[in-house]
C-alpha cells in the first residue's frame, strides 16, 4: 500500500486521476513494472531526462551519448533516471520558420515537466529555438531543471582554411552570387561546411543561447562552449545528472529563483559582450516573461553603452567556439565581466555566482578572449533604436555591420513580402543604387511567415557585381546569429499589425542613425494617416495552432510569446 504522506514524489507524484489516489498509485507501479523496474528502483527520486532527439535535426545528433552520462549521473547518485521526448526543432528543416513552433516546444516542455512524476530534470536541447523553448518551459513550470546543451560543431580545414556553419555557409554564398566562384565549388563547399555533430560552429544563435544558459546559471559552469564531440561534455551531463539529483532531495533550487531581474541583466551585459546573436534579444524577453520579469529595449542600450565586446568570434570576429572552448570558455568572459555582474544571483549549483567566480582562470588566450580594459570592440554589439518607423523598438547589431553606414539617410526600395524581395531582388530593372536602404515589410512576428530569419536581405544582385558588400537593410524579420552587415531588424510593431512599417513607400526617405539610437520615416503625419486608411489587417487562419499562434502571439519586444503564456498574465 501507500502512504498517502509519500505521495508527492518519485513514482507516485503527480498522480493520474481516478478519484482513488491509492488505486492509480498501484495501477501506475503495475504498469511500471511491466517495463522491468524493480521496486527498489520505483522507491527512489526520479530524475527525468527531456530530450529532443529527430531525424530531422542534425544539431542533435549526439544526444543519445548524452542521455546515457546523465543516467550515469543520477544512478551514481542513487536516483532513477527516466527520458522521455519533446517536440524537436530543427532550424533548417522547419517551414514557414522555427520560430514558429518555438511556443509550441515551451508548452511541451512545460506540460510534461508538470504532469509526469519528475523530482527534478535535466533538460537536454541545442539548436536555435530549441534552448530558448527549453527555457521558457523550464521556468514555468519551475520545478529543479538543469539546462544541457549539445555544444556547438567543430569547424575543419578546408585547402588552407577553417569553414564552420554557419558564417562561412553565407561567406561563400555571397561569393557564388556575386559570380566569383562555380557551381561545382559551391557544391563541394556544401558538403564541408557542417560535418561533426553539435550546434552551429560560431557565435550564432544556439551558441549566444547556450552561453546565456550558462550565465542565467540554468547549467553547471563551463556548460556552453565545450564542442559537440568532446569527451568533456559527456562528463559534464553526467555532473548534471548528479547534480539533479541533489536538487531532487532538497527541492531546490527552483528556476524563478534563479531565472531574476538581476540575473537577466547580467545575461544582456554576456549577450553584448560576445556579439551574440540579435534572436538572443526576444528570446531573452520571452524567457523574462515566464518569470514576471519586463525587459525594456531601453536597458539593452544602457549595457551596450557600458559593455565592450570581448570575445574574436565570428561573426564579429575571427574564431570559432571550439577557440573560445579551449581559451578559457565562457568562464574566462564571466571573469572579465566580474565587476560588471549581479554576483549575488542563486545558480543551480546552490552557490551565488560570485562563489562560481572565486578562483580565476589557469589560463587565458588573449587571441580569443581580450581583457576587459583592452576589448575586442569598446561597445556592445547590439543597440535598441526608436522613432517613427519604429515606435516600440528595433535591433541593429552593430558590430557585425558597416560604421560608413551609421549616420545616413536614405531612399526606401520597399519589397512588401518575402515574396516580393524573392522575385525582384536580383532583376536587372530593379531600380536600386548602393545608397538606397532596402526595407522588407511583412516577415514580423503577425506576417504569414512568421518572422523568419529574412531580415538579411540579399545585395541586389547587379550591385554585388559590382563589388557591393553591404547596404542597410530594414525589416520586421530577424536574422541568423551567424550573419553580418547593416541591417535593422524586429522593427515593431510590425507590418502586418499595422505599424508604421506598412505604409513606408519606394522613394520614402528614412534616416538611421546608431549614435542617437533612431529610425525615422520621414514622411508627415498627414501623409501617414491617408495611407493608414486604406490598411486592411491580414485574415488568421481558421483553425489547429496557426490559429492559436495568430491570436495570441505577442510583438518582439515581448519576446513573441503568446500572451496567455506570460507569467500571470491577466484573461
Ligand atoms: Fe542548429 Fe545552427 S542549425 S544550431
């Protein structure tokens, strides 16, 4: 029989409903046991083990090794290690966009951290959308979680140089439709540029998000730069798995605890000094959300003011993640950042991350990570901009762009769809200088592409040509963590909602400049509100989750959650 008192962990928490808790007590050991556990095994604290495993996400690949150390992790520790999947998202396999479904995987992850009898979880993910929604779910159902990441590939020499997915995959592409280079070149370089397992090989998306992981300190310290295939990362899933099960017996910590305002600034002052990846931005948000917690684009700006940016990594830089592995790892960074950092803030551990940081690094290499007073660049590599065209914010990474293109302005070619830039970038009539600024409507969050990884237009091709690398680029889309150029991105409110952005004509002038963190239209009101009226706001379609994720999704600035997901948020 069992002891109502010891209902509430291990096997028989969170018990099915029949009206008789000892009845589905028995009934759930019984259907236990037809799997082979032993009693002895169903008496012990579950630790579940969230994976993410498909066929159709490459970044994922090693997760079967990692599943196994955990075990190890837990049943050293005298746990029962039980996995279980979720909904996978693989960036490139994905159509309209991965962030589509990033809600949707949250939700998984939160309803089955919720209802399945799990003391505590390590949460194991990677790719782009994947971490962020791993996060999101974690922290609302705020039970002990431990983030894992898969850690990111490593790149290969290629006739006398590194290529790593996925900066160099645009290098040469950039190459190929500016005519320097052959279809068969082009070829070969495809089957090269991603060939271990693991995330994205620079500081992309998934790399900026395993980092934040790391700094949030949802995972064990040096969690985000080991690569995919080194024997490191398997000793560090099974340190997760016995550290779970630590947090099992004593029910703490848990992730609002250590997901706070203090340690979500503290991921803002890392996300700059690595140059991450402008998604970080509204993921951040959308994570922030889940906790009560508001992140106003205004505080990105005062950071990014006073955070340099430290690290040589491609995009911005040079290397790749395996450089910054072996240079001293996101640690070496957090170190240089020390006197900058909420040290007061609970890790996962059970310390403050300030006792994380009590001893400094062995060994630092400057190359890759640069000292706080000598930086790699004196500021953060991404601003917040506001003004007309922009009323509730945008991201411009600036690090990643061209400075010549800063104080300007400029004649708008609009493109008013992604099906529009596709069909009329690259033609000969396309009336487009290299002083134009190329603005995309309708790829925000409420578009029917929803907000895809567009906002990196592609040069004309006539004026690549001729040798043009850059231009400013406007849109309501994001970008890849891995690109580069002048580009404006998550203008909001976007397009499709009926913000300033979908009245902007060819021909309109538009004046950026970073120094003053604006973007203005510079058309009257007058003119604005006579175009505003003939706006007619897209349908939704009728029914299953596109439904859901048209009503309910929310601008950029809140992290595209859905607003009934945000914490406490009213009906
Ligand atoms: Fe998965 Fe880049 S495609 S991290």
């Amino acid at each position: 029989m069992t002891d109502p008192k010891n209902m509430s962990q291990g096997i028989t928490r969170n018990l099915t409903n029949y009206g008789d808790p000892g009845f589905a007590a028995y009934l759930r050991r019984s259907f236990a046991r037809s799997m082979g556990y032993s009693l002895d095994s169903l008496s012990r604290p579950i630790i579940g083990i969230a994976t993410s495993p498909s066929g159709f996400n490459n970044c994922h690949r090693s997760m079967p090794d990692l599943v196994e150390a955990v075990k190890r992790g837990v049943l050293k520790r005298g746990g029962l290690p039980i996995d279980f999947p979720t909904i996978s998202l693989g960036e490139v396999f994905l159509s309209p966009t991965s962030m589509m479904f990033r809600n949707l995987m949250s939700m998984d992850v939160e309803e089955m951290l919720k209802a399945q009898p799990i003391d505590a979880c390590v949460v194991i993910g990677g790719c782009d959308k994947t971490v962020p929604a791993q996060l999101m779910g974690i922290a609302s159902a705020n039970i002990p979680s431990i983030q894992l990441v898969t850690g990111p590939m490593l790149a290969m020499p290629f006739e006398g140089e590194q290529l790593g997915a996925c900066t160099d995959c645009r290098r040469f592409w950039g190459k190929y439709r500016a005519g320097e280079i052959s279809d068969a070149r082009i070829n070969d370089i495809e089957g090269k540029l991603a060939t271990t397992a693991g995330t994205c090989a620079v500081m992309g998306t998934a790399s900026t998000m395993a980092c934040i992981t790391e700094v949030l300190v949802m995972s064990l310290p040096g969690g985000a730069a080991i690569p995919a295939v080194h024997a490191d990362r398997l000793r560090l899933a099974e340190a997760c798995g016995e550290r779970a099960m630590e947090m099992a017996v004593s029910g703490s910590p848990l992730p609002q605890q250590i997901i706070t305002s203090k340690a979500i600034e503290n991921a803002l002052t890392v996300l700059l000094a690595i140059s991450g990846s402008t998604n970080a931005v509204v993921h951040l948000a959308a994570i922030a959300g889940r906790c009560g917690i508001d992140l106003p684009l205004e505080t990105i700006n005062r950071i990014s003011d006073e955070t340099p940016v430290l690290v040589n990594l491609k995009p911005t830089g040079d290397h790749y993640m395996q450089d910054l592995f072996a240079a001293g790892g996101l640690t070496a960074v957090l170190h240089e950042l020390k006197h900058q950092l909420h040290l007061d803030c609970l890790t996962v551990t059970g310390e403050t991350l300030g006792q994380w940081l009590s001893e400094p690094p062995k060994w630092v290499d400057r190359n890759v990570i640069r000292k706080f007073k000598e930086p790699y660049q004196k500021e953060g590599g991404l601003i917040a901009l506001f003004g007309t065209l922009a009323p509730t914010g945008a991201i411009i990474k600036r690090a990643a762009a061209d400075s010549r293109l800063f104080e300007r302005t400029g004649r708008a070619v609009v493109f008013e769809s992604l099906e529009d830039l596709s069909s009329r970038i690259d033609s000969e009539e396309l009336d487009v200088t290299e002083d134009d600024f190329l603005v995309l409507k309708n790829a925000g969050p409420k578009s029917a592409s929803c907000m895809p990884e567009a906002g990196y237009l592609p040069i004309p091709k006539k004026l690549a040509a001729r040798g043009v690398k850059d231009m400013v680029r406007i849109s309501d889309a994001r970008m890849s963590g891995t690109a580069f150029g002048t580009v404006v991105l998550h203008v909001s409110p976007d397009a499709s909602s009926g913000g300033s952005l979908a009245f902007v004509r060819t021909g309109d002038q538009i004046r950026l400049s970073v120094k003053e963190k604006k973007l203005d239209l510079l058309v009257s009101e007058e003119e604005l509100a006579l175009r505003q009226r003939n706006w007619k706001a897209p349908d939704i379609p009728s029914r299953g989750y596109a439904r859901l994720y048209y009503e309910t999704v929310t601008q950029a600035p809140l992290g595209c959650d859905f607003n009934f997901l945000r914490y406490n948020q009213k009906r």
